[in-house]
C-alpha cells in the first residue's frame, strides 16, 4: 500500500457545489464552471482539490503520522465564483454547465463477510495478506461497534483516528480482536490518496476477521461515481442538464488522476460489492442523508440485492441513476420534514437510529455556506457526530475536506 503516490499535501480550493453535471464535454482536465445564481445541481456544499504536487511514497508499516495543519475554512463559493478550474489548467480549458434542479436523492454499500486482497493491497504487485487465525470465545459475544464518517483520501487522518481508538496498531494493523468497524462510503476524490485508503480497508477487513471482529463498508456515491468514471469515460449519459458524462462529474467533483492511475480491477471488484445499506444492533446504516433507498426495496436485503443487480448491468445510463439520486442530501435537516424522513426509513428497513454520511456536519448545522456569508463558525468546531431529526439522525461527516475532523466513533452513543 502507497500512501499519497504522486500527490503531496492537499491544499483546498473553494469550487463551485458539490456534484456538478456538465453540459459539454470538457478540454483535458478542465473543471466546468456554474452559473452565477443559479441553485446547486446536486449537493450544497463546495467540492475541494489537492495541489497534485509530488510526494515521496510512504509504505505500510510505518507508524501513523499526525495529520498536516490544514488552512483556514473556505469561503463560500456563491456568488462571486464562478469559473473554477484545476491547477495547471489555463482557464480557456474550462467548460459550462448548467443546473438540473429536478435530480434525484442520495446513496451507499458493502459486501458482507468477504474481504478481499489482491494486487496494491499491500504495496506491490502479487502481494497477499498474511493473516494468523486468533481463536475467539464464543461466549464473550460481539465485540464494541465503531462507525467511519467520509474518508475521501486522507489516509493519514484516518490511520491517526484508526490507531487513537485503539482499532490499529503503530504498525497499521487490525489491534482490536473481535471489534466491528463499519465504514460509511467515500473513500476517494479531494484528497491525495483515495486508493491508499481502499488498500488499507481491504486489508483490515481480513486482519479483523482473521482475529474474530469485522472490518465492512458502504459505498457511497463517490465510489460509484469512481466506477462509472472508469467504466464509461466520456461516454454520454442522460441528464437534466444536458450531455454529461461520468470522466467530467468526476474531474468535477474531486477525482485525483494518481487515483485512476492506481486504480486496478481488485478496486473496481470490492467496490462494485459493497452494500447500500446494514442494520447493526438498532442503528440503520447508511451512507446519504436521503430517502433514495425507498425506490430500491421494502427490505435491507432488497435494497442491496436491487442496486447490486443494477450495478452489474454494466449500463451507463442506470448507473448514472443511481449516482445522482444517492448524490442527493439533507432530507433529515428540515425541521418540520426531517423527522418524518428518517422516521419512514426507519420504519420500512428497522432500527431506531439513522447514522449516516454524506453531508459534512458543518453544513448540516449552517456554520459553512450560509445565504449571509457569516463564516464566524468554522468546521473547525466539529469534534464529535452531529444528532439531529428530534434525535433520530446521527451525522458522521465531519468534514475533513474542510479542515473539519475526520470522525471515528463508538455506538452507542452516550447521550
């Protein structure tokens, strides 16, 4: 496993929303700009990009570094900016877009009890995990259960909170025996080392089954978007904002080129498996904050069997689809609507609680982005996940694509 092959620290640049559509094909690497204002396409918050600057690789088995300082929060991107384009593109490179106001809602998955290992996994080609089977006492029961918020590349953040809570060693191994670790999607675009972070998830995953816990994840919509991304290309998909394709909503909404690069179809396989939705001990978990999964089934099973089945069509338009209705977000935030959203999903798939990613916390709670600009709170506050929807939702993205916390908890919890 390569830590931030290719890229060096990661340096966040306001863009324009989260999960553009383009209208026109853009010129190499070039980002679309937005209309100014106009309402986002899909999401509410900004997308941010590394520098792509060089580093020097980093191997596993080196005791987890501190996190880099990150700059001040951004800006609000609305009004003022309104062409945005990637370092190193001159921005005559840059493309236009429009808003789809009429998109579907949001999305996430994993697949269960099978972890899977291949080649990049450990760092070079034709490496394999090497697990020592730990007998476990099957009277002790399951062990404490941990969720993930949005990773989206930094490794080095998650392998500092991995190892603070005592889930991994110095060494980046599975330390907590029979411990479960859910993962609820993203791990890749916006930051330097999305491949890094799935290497390292796969290998955890055989690590804590070997010791008698889990490692497990859900996708989230940037891994489909990954997906489709290699898949299609530039092949043209159906949009309410015109032509699109899944290359430029990728370039568009974070996607580091070191990633596609690096991407190998042991990836593409593990992603393409991952559920969209798991009910643990009273806690239904997903990865947006939407009602989306609605359309896909009446069961957890359904869901999952459906949206898998789909996937595997291999059809670019479905899986574009489902991209843009598990992109939507903030169902739960409303406070007259919200409660009810979430109770409905409860009450179709099971559970008492809603734990979810997706929509980093400082949104949720207004401090970023706000319609008068006041940038007085910065996601700098976030120390902990937000519980919200009379108590029913809790969100886990704590926004570290914004000098925010990357989140690491234990359920349940203690309020």
């Amino acid at each position: 496993m390569t830590q931030g092959a290719g890229q060096g620290p990661a340096m966040r640049t306001d863009t324009l929303r989260d999960f553009r559509v383009p209208v026109t094909e853009p010129a190499g690497y070039a980002v679309s700009t937005g209309l100014p204002g106009e309402p986002p396409v899909y999401g509410e918050y900004p997308a941010y990009y590394g520098d792509g600057t060089p580093s020097v690789p980093q191997q596993p088995g080196y005791p987890p570094q501190p996190p880099a300082p990150r700059p001040a929060a951004p800006q609000a991107p609305y009004p003022d900016a309104h062409l945005h384009v990637r370092p190193g593109v001159e921005p005559a490179q840059a493309t236009t877009q429009g808003p789809d106001e009429d998109d579907p809602e949001g999305y996430t998955p994993t697949y269960r009890d099978l972890p899977v290992i291949g080649r990049g996994a450990l760092g070079g080609p034709g490496d394999t995990v090497q697990v020592q089977y730990v007998p476990q006492d099957e009277t002790a029961g399951p062990g404490p259960l941990y969720v993930v918020g949005d990773v989206h590349g930094y490794l080095d953040e998650l392998v500092t909170e991995l190892h603070a809570q005592g889930l991994i060693d110095a060494e980046r191994r599975w330390s907590a025996g029979n411990a479960r670790l859910w993962f609820l999607g993203d791990f890749t675009d916006r930051g330097p080392d999305g491949i890094g972070v799935i290497d390292l998830v796969m290998r955890l995953s055989a690590e804590a089954a070997a010791a008698g816990g889990y490692c497990k994840a859900l996708m989230g919509n940037h891994e489909l978007l990954l997906i489709g991304a290699k898949r299609f290309g530039d092949t043209p998909v159906v949009s309410g904002a015109g032509t699109a394709t899944f290359q430029a909503a990728w370039l568009l909404n974070g996607g580091q080129r070191t990633d596609m690069e690096r991407l190998q179809d042991v990836h593409l396989q593990w992603m393409s498996r991952l559920d969209a939705a798991v009910l643990e001990e009273g806690h239904l978990l997903l990865h947006s904050d939407t009602t989306a999964y609605l359309d896909y089934g009446d069961s957890i099973e359904d869901v999952n069997d459906t949206i898998h089945e789909l996937l595997n069509r291999g059809d670019a338009d479905i899986t574009w689809d489902l991209f843009r209705k598990f992109t939507k977000r903030f169902a739960f935030r409303d406070e007259g609507t919200g409660p009810q959203a979430v109770r409905e999903l409860l009450d179709t798939y099971g559970g008492s609680r809603v734990v979810h990613g997706h929509s980093p916390i400082p949104y949720l709670l207004g401090e970023v982005g706000t319609e008068d600009g006041d940038e007085s709170r910065g996601p700098e506050a976030v120390d902990g996940p937000h519980v919200y929807a009379e108590g029913l939702a809790i969100a886990m993205d704590g926004g570290v694509t914004m000098a925010g916390k990357l989140l690491v908890v234990q359920l349940p919890l203690s309020d």
